[in-house]
C-alpha cells in the first residue's frame, strides 16, 4: 500500500492549481492516466475570463452580473461572485507565473470578445489560451517534484470511502497492469468532463467521466448532470474545437443561402451570444433545410478577417482546418457544427470545493474537487466562454488551499489493502471473463449515436424514452462484451472497457435528469418544454445510485443572492 497525505487524481489546470498550493507543506501524489501535459485543459482555446480594466466601464460586477445571465439563473450566485471577484488576481498571478499571454497596443495583457459577455474580458494567448495556461502550471509544479510525486498512466478504479470519509483510491497502471491502494489523508479529484458519450464532440478520448461515476458507486450523488453544452462550432464530421475566438474576432455564421442567420436568434449579440443559444439556431438552421447544400452543417466565414490577423490570432483553428478537412481560412468558409464540448454537472461541491453529500450540504470528510469534473455551480445550466479555464484556475487554488487545511489537522484512517485489492481484481476479472459476444465498439458506437439523436442540443419526452431504453439494453450487452487482450502490459483494451462502462452508466443519469426537467434552460432544450419554469424547476438535480442500480433523483435550492431571475434576451 502506498501512502501519501493527498492524493490528487487529475492533471489538468484544477488538479495541478491544487497541487502548487499544497507542495512543501505536505506530502502530495498526483495521479493521471495521461501523462500531465496531454491533459484536455490544453485544449481549450480562446482565452480565459477577467475583468482586468483594459475596458474602462467593465467591472467585477458586470462579469457576475453576465455569468449569472448566461446560467440562465442555475447559478449559485456565492460562487459566481466568488469566481468574478479572483479573476483579475488569477490572471495576474498566471501572469508572473510565466504564461505568456498576447498583448495590446498599450502592452496590456491582450483581451477580446467572447459570447454573452457584455465586455472584451477574455485574456488570450493566440488561439492556445488552455495550452499556455497549463504548460505553466506544470512547468511550475517541476520546480516542487521533491514535495509532489507523479504517478502517469495510472488509471482511477475506485474511491475508497467509508462512514463519511474518503480514505483513498484504488488504481491500476496501465503500462504495467499492476494494481495499487493508495491510503491518503484527503483525497482530491479533477477528473475533467464526460462529453465522450456524444458522436460529434470536442471532448479528448480521455474525457470519459472517470472521476465523476467513481464518486457516484461511492455513493456521492452527482449534479444537474442533464446539462451538457454544446459549443456552435464543432469542425464538422469530426466536433475538433474551432474556438469561439474566431467569432470574437470577427467571424461569421452563414448559411446555406449565404445569410448571417444570428440575427433571427440574438439580433444585439449576433455571432456572441452565449453558446446554446448559438447551437440552437445553427441546429434550427439545419433542421429547416438551411444547411450548407441542404447538409448538417453550416458555415464560419473568417475570410473577411484578413491573412495577417487570422495567422497572428487564430493560427491553430486555421491548421487544424488544413489538416482535417483541406479547408484553409484565408480562402474558405469552415464547415462547423454543435459539438458537445462541455459539462456544467458533476460532483456537488461547497464554494471551498468540498464534496457535499446530500440537499443538507452535509461534507465529505477529506473529499474534494474541482475543475469540470465538480459542480459548485458557478456555470449552472449554461456556460459562458473563457469562464471555464477560469474555473479550473480559481477553484483549483481554493481546492488547494481548503485540502491543505483539512489535510494539516487530519489523519490516516485505516484502510482493508486486501479488500479493497480484492474488489479492484474482481471488477477487471469480470470484464476479462465475459462470454465475449458483443464488441466494445459496438456499443460505444451505439451508444454515442443514441446520445447525440435524443439527449443532443433539442430533446423531447419521446426520444428521451427511446433513449433510455435503448441504455437499458447496451448496459445488458456490455456484461457480454469481449476484451482480447487478457495481458496485462499497456492494456488499453481494458481500459476502454472500463471508460465504456462509465459512459453507458452516466449517459443513464443524463437522460434520467433531462425526462424529469419539464422545462428548457440553458443547454437543456426540450422540444415539449419550451419554456423556463421557475416556478417548479428554479433548482438543481441531484441523483443517486440505488442498491438495483437505478437512478433516484433529489433536488436543492439554487443559491440567489443578488440577481433575481428575470427573462433571458440578447
């Protein structure tokens, strides 16, 4: 059994925020089934929000004010306020940390527009903001790797967590096979999102909800996890991110009768209103035969921008379009289409980024977490742009500093090595001794279609229903489902099995939450809904693993204390 004070299970901006904070003073493990830099937080593009002054009428303020907004009031205003207020010193600290960010004319850290900000508030570094960001984070946590020990290509197989405390993780290396206890004080996750259920997403293959659904068969309920964002300009047939940051720039969405369509939907924000607004009136587009060529997709026009702009602020979209699709920016309209990209649910947290149990905000003793993987909720039913590097930096830090106290005043409780070793083989011996009839990519395949036909950006009850029948089933055939590869040296066939069955289990909880939510709100369209409810549904969705593995739904109230909801125009 290995021992350590924390241990911290991803690497991302949260995770790595997190470690940095506590590093020298206590003893702390991370642990990621990527090796840290491959973490998805590098994927993200366009910037990172703040109101840094560069405007002189924006303020904290309207940065609460516009991310309350755009949650379509699901927010719990606390956090929002508590997210707005740290920005300015999060970037400053980044900054002087080494993250090397564009400039403006005056110097300044550059900043530009992004959807349904009020301000040009979105620091950037090129198009290659979450890269920067995380690069320096983890060229930092270097300077403390005597104080904080790696362990990569281990992947999470169970949370240990008993009478309320969490005493651990279960893991397996996956070069190796070898499995592991790991007994800590606190255990801290960030995990990252869960949008590899979708068949167009932005989502890296790691993105498979590990962390959320091992909190969730520990018995901590997961968060409004029926919200899923999905981003309007996925590349299409392949959902890679073209970052929002070509509308901030500029860019235009046209469709197939060469109309700059978002003038139906969003007249004063146009191109920048928030994203499910935009992937709806893409998708309605499509849906009405205004596709390009009557097709499923639409149009980014950065032709207007000029070569020199696009190559000095959007050079990665514009390479990314080359290589996938032979599309060069300069010359031609992007093909784009909503992909899934983002999960405003997950694992409930306090504004310290403890894990909360229950509708009483009972905590979890040395349980934390942060980044897309938590709920605390700051992006309630729809996130807004560049709010989302900045939730991973701001909640990353208060996670650590939170777990750094509880970790200082806590202590080892123990922990069955043998049982915990002996449930872990029993999960793998199961998946590796199925009656091998059913193939994994089958039913990812399956899965992935299902998802994106019925829970995608419009649902309804109809094909809601269908889809959880057809869950029902995939889960029944998984128990069949056939891993060739009984070795144990870079087993990756086990390990896609493993996140295969994460994937059917939540997508399960998201159709669960989006049939019960009579309503659309934010990212939850739903077709025989189509209107607000905040008379009945003003509140967050918790759901709970039963003992037969259904899922149980609970609700809790949604933190206001400013902004009382009001409609929602752009």
């Amino acid at each position: 059994m290995i021992t350590h004070d924390v241990v911290i299970v991803g690497s991302g901006l949260a995770g790595l925020r997190a470690a940095i904070e506590m590093a020298g003073k206590v003893d702390v493990a991370v642990v990621s089934k990527v090796y840290p830099s491959r973490s998805h937080s590098g994927a993200a593009q366009g910037g990172v929000a703040a109101a840094m002054a560069n405007s002189s009428d924006d303020s904290v303020e309207s940065h609460f004010f516009d991310t309350v907004k755009g949650s379509d009031y699901l927010a719990d205003q606390d956090a929002a306020e508590i997210m707005t207020r740290d920005a300015p010193v999060t970037i400053t600290e980044m900054e002087r940390l080494g993250c090397v960010f564009s400039r403006d004319e005056k110097g300044r850290i550059a900043q530009r527009e992004f959807g349904g900000h009020s301000h040009p508030r979105a620091c950037y570094a090129a198009d290659r903001t979450g890269h920067a960001l995380l690069h320096t984070l983890f060229e930092q946590s270097m300077k403390h790797k005597a104080a904080v020990t790696y362990y990569s290509e281990w992947y999470l197989l169970s949370l240990i967590y008993e009478e309320g405390s969490a005493r651990g993780i279960t893991m397996m290396n996956i070069r190796t096979g070898e499995l592991e206890v790991v007994r800590a004080k606190t255990v801290l996750f960030g995990t990252g999102g869960y949008g590899r259920a979708f068949k167009i997403t932005s989502n890296a293959f790691a993105c498979t909800g590990d962390g959320v659904m091992t909190a969730y068969r520990a018995g901590i309920p997961l968060e409004d996890m029926e919200f899923v964002q999905f981003h309007p300009t996925g590349l299409y047939g392949q959902g890679i991110l073209m970052s929002e940051a070509a509308r901030g720039e500029g860019g235009y969405l046209v469709n197939g009768k060469g109309e700059r369509f978002m003038d139906k939907y969003a007249k004063s924000k146009m191109e920048l209103a928030p994203r499910d607004i935009v992937s709806r009136a893409e998708q309605t587009e499509i849906n009405e035969g205004r596709g390009i060529g009557g097709k499923d997709f639409v149009h980014i026009d950065l032709r207007h921008l000029g070569r020199e702009k696009i190559i000095e602020r959007l050079p990665q979209i514009r390479q990314l379009a080359i290589d996938f699709l032979g599309v060069d920016c300069i010359d031609k309209p992007i093909p784009i289409q909503p992909t899934a990209h983002y999960s405003m649910g997950g694992i409930p947290v306090d504004v310290d980024c403890q894990v909360i149990t229950d509708e009483k905000k009972t905590k979890a003793r040395g349980f934390f977490a942060a980044g897309e993987c938590s709920c605390v909720s700051v992006h309630g039913a729809n996130r807004l742009g560049t709010n989302s590097l900045l939730d991973a930096c701001v909640f990353g830090r208060r996670a650590g500093k939170a777990a750094l106290d509880y970790t200082l005043s806590a202590r080892h409780e123990s922990v069955n090595e043998a049982a915990e070793l002996g449930k872990a083989r029993k999960r793998l011996d199961a998946l590796l001794s199925t009656p091998e009839t059913e193939s994994a990519n089958d039913i990812r395949n399956e899965l992935k279609e299902t998802m994106s036909n019925h829970a995608g950006v419009y649902r309804g009850a109809e094909g809601l229903l269908v889809a959880k029948a057809a869950l029902k089933l995939l889960r029944e055939r998984f128990k069949s489902v056939r891993v060739t590869d009984k070795g144990k040296l870079f087993n990756t066939e086990l390990v896609e099995a493993l996140e295969l069955s994460n994937m059917l289990e939540y997508s399960e909880i998201i159709v669960e939450g989006a049939l019960a939510r009579r309503e659309s709100r934010g990212a939850h369209a739903r077709t025989d809904f189509p209107k607000r409810d905040d008379a009945n549904w003003l509140k967050h969705t918790l759901a709970r693993k039963n003992a037969d593995g259904s899922v149980s739904l609970g609700y809790k109230p949604v933190v206001i204390t400013k902004y009382q909801p009001e409609e929602r125009k752009y």
